[in-house]
C-alpha cells in the first residue's frame, strides 16, 4: 500500500476518533444529569419548534418514542423540541380535557456508538393553562315572593361557560354582602335565598355578580362580571279586606 493509502487510513482514524470522542462525550453529558429518569411539567401552548428540554450539546442522540405515538417530541442538537403545538382546549377542543388532565408522553434517550450507554427517560406531563375568560349565558332569574329562606334560585355553573379545560369557578357577589342573597355550595355554586322577598316591596333585585376561573397550576385567574336581575313572582298570599270595618247603609222603605 503506498502513501495515499497510508494517508486515507490515517485520516479514516483521524475521523472515527473523533466519532468516538464525541459520542463518549454525549454519553458523559447524560450521566451528568443526575438521574436516568427525568420528569417535566409541559404547558399547553407550547409552540413547534420550542425547546423541551436540553440533553447534551451534541447530536449524537437517538430516542425511541415509548408513549409519543403522533411523534410530538422530536430532537435537534441535543434537544427535545416540539414538533407539533400544543392546543388543549378551547372552541372544538373540549373533548381534550379529559385527556390533559393525565396527558404523558415518555421518551427513552441514549447515544449512539456507545458500548454502555446511558439511558435517560424523559417524562413530560401536560398541563393546561387558564386562557379563556368565563362568561355568563344568562342576566336574569325569578323567584316567588313566598320562597323560604334558604331556597335555592339557581345553579351558577349552568349559566357559565368557560372555554378551557378547567371549569372550576369562583362566585361572590360585589359591593359587600347582599340582604337577600347569596352564593352557597362546593364544586357547583348556587345563588340562594337568605331573606325572603315581597313583591308588594320591591318587585324586582339586582346584584353584582362576578365569576373567576380557577386553575390550581400557578395560572392567572381570569374575570367576569354581570348584572344579575331577579324578578319577584307575585303570589296570592293575602286575604282580600275590606277598607273600612263597618258599613251603613241606608235603605228607603217602599212605598
């Protein structure tokens, strides 16, 4: 073999050495991380193309997609990137939220050309955001004026809507304590009854109600509020009187 051949096997050692270095390095950069296991919480709204999570500086990755099947998670340069946004909820999307709620996905990284490799499990947990503002569907109630105390006018989840995943809702009504009424309940809030009403006093009331979202993951609670009007139903409660308590009347004999 003459000198060419010399000099294209040495360039040859030259270039699997550094191969080698490299990817040794990549499988050291994956031992540095402290654990084989690594769990992420990933936000909903997460654009394509935006970075997970950085692995190593090298490109000597390969992963296997162990619950990715739509292949979300892709890698580029050491990185787990997004390949596809992320939308949870919203108009149409609703039929998501169950799945948010335990939505995981879970890839499986080492490096190339290694003989041991490092193996690292990277688990991401979606989570949604609070996006949308609540918004109420309906202005007005009626209650009978003979309701007892106590009595429950209305259901407050039924008349609001909230486009995100997390309909967890917060009533109270503004400007201090009403007289004759206020909000009661756990998971679904109810606008109740505490004083009874008398429509020969006021036919009508109105209260300031206001409605926040509530997501227990560090998002921003989102605002509204309406002019509530409940009408007060008439009822027969009352015995007809007459306006005086005694009556003459004078009556001609006939002639």
């Amino acid at each position: 073999m003459g000198t060419t051949g010399n000099i294209f096997i040495l360039i040859a050692f030259v270039l699997l050495q550094v191969h080698l270095n490299t990817a040794s390095t990549c499988n050291e950069d994956l031992g540095l991380l402290g654990s084989n296991t690594i769990v992420i919480n990933l936000q909903e709204n997460t654009l394509a193309g935006d970075i997970l999570y950085q692995l190593t500086t090298h490109d000597e990755l390969v992963y296997e997609n162990s619950t990715d099947q739509s292949h979300f998670i892709g890698l580029y340069n050491g990185s787990l990137v997004a390949n596809f946004d992320i939308v949870l909820d919203g108009p149409g999307n609703k039929d998501n939220c169950e799945k948010a709620k335990t939505a995981i996905i879970s890839v499986t990284v080492w490096c190339r050309n290694v003989v041991t490799p490092n193996i690292v499990v990277v688990t991401f947990v979606v989570n949604y955001t609070d996006d949308y503002t609540p918004y109420f569907t309906r202005y007005n109630v009626s209650v009978n004026e003979n309701a007892p105390v106590g009595y429950i006018i209305l259901p407050l989840n039924d008349i609001t809507v909230d486009e995100d995943c997390a309909n967890n809702f917060y009533f109270f009504i503004d400007n201090g304590i009403s007289q004759y009424f206020d909000v009661v309940g756990g998971s679904i809030k109810q606008l109740r009854l505490k004083q009874q009403v008398d429509f020969e006093l006021q036919k009508e009331h109105q209260v300031n109600l206001t409605v926040s979202s509530w997501v227990d993951n560090g998002s921003e609670r989102k605002y509204n509020s309406t002019i509530l009007t409940i009408f007060v139903i008439d009822v027969d409660d009352m015995s007809p009187v007459f306006d005086d308590s005694q009556f003459v009347l004078h009556v001609e004999e006939e002639q």
